[in-house]
C-alpha cells in the first residue's frame, strides 16, 4: 500500500517523469537526492580506526563508477585493492564524450590498447558547436567529438579491477569511517547487514555525494540515451555528424538558464542532457525529479521526433568557483579524486575528464607513498597541478546563474532583480563569439581549460568591450573579499603571461 501511495505521488507530482522513465528509475532519483542533500551527515568520520600492524588492504575505492579507473590500475601494481558501490559496481548512469587526447591515459597506463580505444569509440564527429538562444552557431573541432560506450568500458575496467585481484562489494552503502595510525576502517551496510572493512589509504571518488565536497555550485542534470529523433541539418534535428557541445533554446525561466548537451550515438541513438547551474541551498526538494519534468516537457523544442528513451542518465555535477573553501581529505590516510576533488572544468570537462585527466599521475603518486608506507596529503595533491587558468575561470561560471536565480540573499542593494530572460543568453553569446573570433585554436584551447595565461586576458579584454556589463554581472554573485581575490588571481595570471609567452 506504502509503494502504491508513493507511485500514485509520483504521477501527481511528476505526470511526465513518470509515464516515461523505466520502472524504479524514480526511487533511485529520491536515492540520489537524499544522497546527495545529505552527504556531510550521511557519512560518519570518526577515530578509533587501524592501530598497528597491516590491514587487509592496501586501498579501500569509496564509488564503482569510471574511478575503477584507480582500481584496475593499482589492483595491477599488485596492490590489495577493494571497491565499494551503493550499486552495481561499473554500471553508470551517465554517458561520457571525450576527444581521443583525454583517452591517451588509459592507454598509457597499460588499462587499454589502441584497438581497444578505437573499439570504445563508437561515432567520431566533424566538429562541435556551441549556440546560445538568440545568437549565433559557434563551431569548433576536437572537443568532445568521439562518443564512449560508456557500458563497455566499465565493463571492462571492472574485469581488468576482478583479475588482477580486486575485491568489488556490490551494493554496499557507505555508513561511515574511522581513522587510526596504521590505517582506515570503513564501515558499510550491505545486503547482509554491517560490514568493516580496513586499509591503508581510502579513495574518494564518490562525487557530488562525497562527504568531503565542499562544492559552492553545482548542476543538477537530466537526459538520456534518445531513439527515434528526425535526422537533418535544421537546429531542431540531429546531425549525425555533429556534436552540441552547449545549446540553449530558451531564456531564463523560473530563475534557472537551461541548457542543452546532445551527441549522436551510434545506430540512430542520442545522448542528450538538460542541466542549470545553481548555488546548492536554491535547488530545492526534488532538483532531478523536477528538471526531469522540464527535460520531457521542453525536448521537442529542441529536437523533434518521436522520441523513446532507451536509458536514463543523470546526477550531481559539483562546480567550484575556486574562491571559497575546495574540498579537502581530514587526514593523510584520505584522498578525494574525480569532481570529490574538484578537478574539473567549470564548462564540460567534468564526470569523464575530471577523472582521467588527473588519474595516471595520482595514481602513480598512490602507488609510491604505498611502496614507501609515506602517506602524504602533500605528495598525494603534489601529485596534479591543474592548469593555473581555472582559478580564474571557475569564476566565470556565475555568467550561468542568473541574479534572481540566487536564492533568499536577492541582488545587491541598489541593483534590479531582474535584467530580462535573454541577459545570460546574450552575455555567453558575447563570450563565445569573442573565442570564435581570435581562432578556433584559441577557442577549443578555453573549452579544453587550456588556454593560455596572454590569450585568456585578451578574451576578458574582448568580451568586456562587447559587453561593458561583464565584470559586474560576474561580480553580482560575490562578496567584497571574493571579488579581492578574484582581481588578485586575475592581476596574479596577467603578471606571468611574460613568462608563458
């Protein structure tokens, strides 16, 4: 009766959702939500853990997704390795699209052939485009243009995990940890009840849920793998040949800017996602249950057809700002990996490229503090710098959120609470048609965060002439102090463009 009243909720609330979404795909959205609303008390930290001698295993995985990754390759170094996962372990719910440079580490770190990657890349596209609503088309090559069978690779990072020795615990959720001198016991709830267990060095690659994410934004998205869409070359169609990188069809509405990403698949498939950026206290209740109901609604606008979903993909993508507080492991015997870490792009390269752009020389940092027994949380975040231009570029990701979308604070004093619904459409136009404009080299270096320190304060310089109203629609959404350290970061990044050329 409890399931029938719950079913019936659902159908009131989320009519859509419902009648489309596959059955029990609805309770694992509630999972995810309550997951992720509560995952600083979800997780219990505490002392009390290993004291001496040597725990069962050297690496305890928190998350069995693409950081298998970090399991397959350690479990080969001949590390004792064990994996935990609230699901199945390496079976995601989110589909991946990367260029061929951000699959280079996987081969290089002996997990996969070229043929296997060749394998795994199922459609490579012409190019990619960027469009805001109202504005113009923004082409742009090698990025983001291969599609991954995202089933397929952790298929088989999962075996690669099982054969070199690794423990994988299916369906076990993370109660939480205590720490000790000589290790980390790890306390999970499985399908037979309570379950510890010890090892040297936990991982943390549970994301937006991690209990150590300390994320100031994040973007709630929804999608999933699409048949049945019109083919074409009209905006409203799928160009097999053609990946959208970032679309928006429409202004801002209920204080959100909606945006689209969508990649033709093989065999007439489309992966496509609807996505907003926020600050976490505005989500609300039902944040992926209540864009689902957006995503079924709007979709025909921006592709048309008789579409049927053959899987759902979603989740929490956490965004830093990297002018508060980023996330950071309480002990050396802890280290966050993937977006817990806050590794990743303030635009496109989160999920996959978070993950294994910074994997091989983590991973190689792991393995050496393990071999020495001198865990470090120097030597392990020593370990990846990343590139110097995201402590100004995740700034740039509030140009996404738009001033009446920002919760109870409202506007500053003196400021309108509202410049139009097209404002933030017209602002990323401005940007992107500045990056089009100095080259497409130049471009697809600033989507890949690897634009140079000189090009990108020539973009700032360009886009604030196109729009004089940049800096403070950026600067809406700071304090006073946040915005000192943004003008000293900027001021800091245009003093060693001399250096970088």
């Amino acid at each position: 009766e409890r399931i029938n009243r719950m079913t019936r909720a659902h159908k009131e609330r989320w009519p859509r959702t419902a009648a489309v979404l596959p059955e029990g795909t609805i309770e694992r959205l509630l999972d995810l939500e309550r997951a992720v609303a509560a995952r600083a008390r979800a997780v219990a930290v505490g002392s009390g853990g290993p004291d001496r001698g040597a725990p069962a295993f050297d690496v305890i995985l928190a998350g069995g997704g693409l950081s298998l990754v970090y399991g397959a390759w350690l479990a080969r170094r001949g590390h004792k390795v064990a994996v935990f996962d609230r699901r199945r372990i390496g079976a995601g719910h989110r589909e991946w699209n990367v260029s061929r440079r951000e699959m280079a580490p996987l081969v290089a770190g002996g997990l996969l052939s070229d043929e296997e990657v060749g394998r795994l890349l199922t459609v490579e596209y012409d190019h990619g485009i960027v469009r805001w609503h109202g504005g113009r088309t923004y082409p742009v090559r090698e990025v983001l243009d291969c599609a991954v069978d995202a089933e397929a690779l952790l298929g088989r990072l999962r075996a690669l995990a099982e054969a070199a020795g690794a423990t994988l615990l299916d369906d076990h959720a993370w109660i939480g940890y205590r720490l000790g001198p000589a290790g980390v016991a790890v306390d999970l709830a499985g399908p037979s009840g309570r379950v510890t267990i010890e090892g040297r060095l936990l991982v943390d690659a549970t994301g937006a849920a991690s209990p150590h994410a300390a994320f100031d934004l994040t973007c709630p998205t929804v999608g999933g793998v699409l048949t049945g869409l019109r083919e074409g070359g009209a905006p409203d169609e799928v160009d097999p040949r053609v990946g959208e990188i970032l679309v928006s069809t429409e202004g801002v509405s209920d204080g959100r800017q909606h945006i689209w990403e969508g990649f033709p698949g093989a065999g007439g498939r489309f992966t496509t996602y609807l996505f907003y950026y926020a600050e976490p206290d505005t989500l609300g209740e039902h944040p992926l249950l209540d864009l689902y109901e957006r995503f079924f609604f709007l979709r025909p606008r921006y592709k048309i057809g008789d579409a049927a979903i053959e899987r759902p993909t979603y989740g929490f993508i956490p965004a830093y700002t990297r002018l508060r507080a980023m996330p950071a492991a309480p002990s050396d015997r802890v280290i966050l990996v993937g977006d817990a870490a806050g590794r990743h792009s303030p635009l496109t390269f989160c999920g996959f490229g978070s993950m294994v752009r910074s994997f091989l020389p983590v991973a190689g940092a792991i393995d050496a503090c393990l071999a020495n027994d001198r865990l470090s949380r120097r030597a392990l975040g020593a370990a990846w710098r990343e590139p110097p231009v995201l402590r100004v570029m995740g700034g740039l990701t509030l140009m996404m959120i738009p001033p009446d979308g920002r919760g109870a604070a409202g506007p500053p004093r003196g400021e309108e609470p509202a410049r139009g619904p097209d404002e933030v459409n017209r602002l990323l136009d401005a940007a992107f048609g500045t990056l089009a404009e100095m080259g497409e080299d130049v471009y697809a270096a600033f989507v890949r965060d690897e634009i140079g320190a000189r090009d990108f304060l020539r973009f700032m310089v360009r886009t604030s002439r196109k729009r004089p109203s940049l800096y403070r629609e950026v600067f809406t959404h700071l304090t006073p102090e946040e915005i000192a350290v943004w003008c000293w970061r900027l001021a800091t990044l245009a003093a060693t463009k001399w250096e970088n050329g």
